[in-house]
C-alpha cells in the first residue's frame, strides 16, 4: 500500500484524512497523521472560550474519535527531509524517530508571530489553542476575585486592566468577547464599578478587521468605543516589562492581562527544517492544485495546504495574490486536497483550488456583531446570531454541534458559568502544599507549584 503521511492535524490535516477514510478503497493506501495535541482545534470558537460561552473541550475535535481508519502519531515533526521521504518526529517523552512515507501532505499550521519586545515574553498569552484561551479566561476572573478584595489604588487598577494587541479577527473578537464576559461579571462583583474597567486594544495599522471594507472597520472601533473601550490605531506596544505597558504614542499603562494576537508566523518546521521549496516568508510553494513547487518544477509525492502554504488565489482579480489564512480557505483545501490524493493514486485528473469568499464575520461579544458579503453589511445582534449558526454548522462533526448548541442553551437559561480553574495544570499544588496558604494562593502563580514539584520530585 502506498504510505500518505499528513504533518499536522488542524482543518486542513484533520479535514484531508476525514476525507481519505470515505475515499480510499480498503488496502489501497495507508494514512498516517503526525500532530503533537492529538486533536483539531475549531479555533473561531477560541474568542468565545476565553469568555466562556463555550466549554474548552467543545473546541477540540478528537483525531482518534473521527479518524477511525488513520494511524494517529502524537509527536512534532521536527524536520522534513523530503529526498530520503522521512520525517523525524519528537514524542512526549523527547525522543526523536525517522517515520518513512511515499507521499507527505504538509498541512503543519502557523504559529503565534512575536517580536522581541521588553517583557513580552514573560507577560503576554498568546490565542492559538484551547489551553492559552482557558488561561485568558481564568486570568480575568482570578483579577476580579482579587481586585474586589483590594482598595481603590494601582494595584487595583491593573487587575481591572485588559489589553490586547492585534486588530485582526482573532484580535477583535477575543477583545470583544473579553469585554462582554467583564462587563457581564459586575452583576456578581458589586464592589467593582463599570468605570473602573479599562479595556486597550492596540494595532499597528490605521485600521481594524482588514478582510472587511473601510466602512465596517471603522464601525467596528467606534462601536467598541462607545462601550468603554480605548482602541490604539497605528500604535506598536515597544515594551510590556511587568506588567507595565508602553505603547510608541509614549501613552502607558499597568495591565493584569496582556494577549497577543498580532498575526501568525511560519512554523519552524517548514520554514527552517525541510527541503521542500519555500517563498520569502517561509511558506510551502505550491501550485493551484496543491501540489508542492511551481509548474515549471513539480515535487513529486509531495502537497501542501492550509496556513503554512503559499496557495495561489485564483477567485482574487489580482494576479499573484495568496489566499488568505483562514479557515474557509484550509477546511475546503483539505477537501480538495484529499480528492487530488485520491485521484492521483488512481492516475485521473486533479483539480485546482479556487473558492469565492461567502463574506466575513465577527463577533463582538453576546448579542454584539458585524457581518459583511460584498456590499451587504449586518451589525449588531443578527449579525452575532448569523455568527453563532454559521461556526455551530461549521465546526466538525454532528456531535460537537450538539454539545455547543446545549452549552448555549444553558447559558440562555442560568447565564454565563464563571468558575476560574487557574490550579488545574498543577494538581499537585495542593497535595504538595499540605494547606499553606501562602502556596495555595493563586497569585503566588505556577512557579510556585512547579519549584515544589520539582523538589518533590529531587527526594
């Protein structure tokens, strides 16, 4: 049988070996998926997880629950050596092994793109994966508990602020449901009081939302200033140094939460540890029909899709254009990419990828929204209502549909759930502890718990 290997298991990994299952006929080819978290992220709901409006394992689609007949490998690819068809992989237990193939479907993802600001490092969450979400939602409602416990002063006010960089969707969404779930909290936290809330969200360009038109965008900032929020346009953070931001206007501030969606970088994987052909920015080349390399100079056994993919545009009237990353663009790649697999194995025609945008939407918080196709643009709570029955018949599988439609139905009954569970990557905190409350304190943060680990662990 021949040997398809599929690095990464996000939409378009996860959607082109959901579609191999259906197509592959029994013994004519063997599917392996290599992917470190062992699930797909449906990562439009992330904003809405970190202001708990949908529940973190909701998010995640299991690989091994929907991809009955692929063999599941959970480790990361560390290097592409497409000349020899072998991947090395490191497992959970940092060991590396060579896994050989006939033909590898790249669909790695991107990752978080940062820069090297003062304090960034050690004080931002990044928004690319359940767990960062959780943490995000956590953060906000340990700042409540203590900052309702504290006088009105600085320390006070910096738990009670909330900045995030980036005006992308991801940005804009995570920022507009983050200020839906604080202003929602003061029914609970009477000791607080809405003008002590102080939301930043900071972009570097002069604009918002850049896949929607110049109107909509603009919409978008004075509506989230009219509730309460400062939006920093052409504005770069220049340093985060605990907790205390600086922003190039010389405006700064202590913040409690600082999340960076400034936009995605290539993965290391690709851009750095293959022999594959990558462009300038550290993309896989590949040709219309996803196929690795260009038409004068194919690769043979070798494709590419999704967010680490340079995937011509051909619905954009621009020659030369990319498609975006997104998730319309990688679900319907990994389609495709899965019939051209399959057509190729049986020496038929495959076809390119071109697919016409169906619009953009964001949500902005509970009941806040914007919604633009062409030139019909929908804001406030029909465009939030068309985003929530849009992801909820997009995101994968009958049974995750089920499980989100529940938890939004429970959230219209009893309202939002705001129980923080900030110690549950550290279970053992507590029984190391023996009741010290000084460890048990949430605000004395992981490094406690972990030095306590890893003394218990020395004896």
């Amino acid at each position: 049988m021949r040997r398809i290997l599929i690095i990464g298991g996000g939409y378009a990994g996860f959607y082109t070996a959901w579609r191999l299952e259906k197509r592959l006929r029994r013994g004519e080819a063997e599917v392996t998926l290599v992917d470190p978290r062992g699930y797909m992220t449906y990562q439009p709901f992330l904003p809405e997880l970190t202001a708990g409006s949908v529940e973190a394992r909701h998010v995640a689609v299991s690989l091994r629950s929907h991809l009955r007949r692929t063999r599941i490998v959970t480790a990361h690819a560390t290097a592409i050596d497409h000349a020899h068809r072998t991947v090395t992989v490191r497992t959970p237990d940092g060991r590396s092994r060579p896994i050989t193939y006939d033909t590898i479907v790249v669909t790695a993802g991107a990752v978080t793109r940062t820069f090297p600001i003062p304090g960034l490092s050690d004080e931002a969450i990044g928004l690319k994966n359940v767990e960062e979400a959780v943490a995000i939602r956590d953060r906000l409602l340990l700042s409540f508990d203590h900052a309702s416990a504290l006088p009105p002063g600085p320390e006070r006010a910096k738990l009670l602020t909330v900045t995030v960089v980036g005006g992308g969707f991801t940005g804009v969404e995570t920022f507009g449901e983050l200020l839906s779930l604080a202003t929602s909290l003061l029914r609970s936290y009477p000791e607080i009081s809405f003008p002590e809330l102080s939301f930043h969200l900071v972009e570097a360009t002069d604009r918002v939302l850049p896949e929607v038109t110049d109107g909509p965008g603009r919409w978008v900032v004075r509506h989230l200033e009219e509730r309460g929020a400062h939006v920093h346009l052409g504005t770069q953070v220049v340093s985060a140094e605990q907790g205390h931001v600086v922003l190039s206007t010389g405006e700064s501030f202590a913040t409690g939460l600082l999340v960076w969606a400034a936009g995605l970088g290539t993965n290391p994987v690709v851009a750095s540890h293959t022999d594959l052909p990558v462009d300038e920015r550290g993309l896989v080349q590949v040709r219309a029909d996803l196929r690795v390399g260009t038409d004068d100079e194919p690769v043979p056994d070798a494709w590419a899709a999704g967010d680490n993919a340079a995937v011509p545009d051909l619905a954009s009237p621009v020659p030369g254009t990319y498609t975006v990353p997104n998730a319309q663009h990688a679900v319907r790649q990994g389609k495709l990419l899965a019939a051209n697999l399959v057509a190729d194995l049986r020496g038929k025609k495959v076809r390119p990828y071109k697919h016409h945008s169906l619009g953009t939407i964001a949500t902005l918080g509970m009941w806040h929204g914007v919604f633009q196709s062409g030139p019909l643009v929908i804001k406030g709570p029909l465009a939030w209502l068309i985003h929530r029955g849009y992801h909820v018949l997009a995101v994968p599988t009958w049974e995750r549909k089920v499980r989100v439609l529940l938890v939004w139905a429970a959230a219209v009954l009893f309202g939002r759930d705001i129980v923080a569970l900030p110690t549950v990557q550290r279970p053992r905190e507590a029984f190391l502890a023996g009741g010290d409350p000084d460890v048990l304190n949430p605000a004395a943060g992981a490094d406690v718990g972990q030095e306590l680990v890893g003394a218990n662990d020395d004896r």
